[in-house]
C-alpha cells in the first residue's frame, strides 16, 4: 500500500475528522516532535487494540 500524502488525506472525503483534524495539528509543530509524538500514540494504540482483541 502506498502512503498518501499530506494533501491527499486533508482533501479525502472518507478520512476521518479525527484523523484530519491530529494532521492539521501536527503541521503546525516541529516536524521531529510531531513525528515522535505520533509514533508513540501508534505505538499506545496498536498495544491497546491488541490487548482488548485478545480477551475477545
């Protein structure tokens, strides 16, 4: 899967408001914390998804 750009997502109708609206956010900070933060949230996540689908 190739990875849409900043444009892309901004102007997709199906792209969620949440999604949106972190990227419009994250444009606005320093790009090396931006990434970082959002690598850790990823991360925070994905641990989270996992363990809740593993007590299903």
């Amino acid at each position: 899967m190739t990875l849409p750009d900043v444009e892309q997502v901004l102007g997709d109708p199906t792209a969620s408001f949440w999604l949106k609206n972190a990227l419009r956010l994250a444009l606005s900070r320093d790009p090396v914390d931006a990434a970082n933060d959002a690598e850790v949230l990823a991360r925070l996540l994905d641990h989270r998804a996992c363990k809740i689908l593993s007590e299903i």
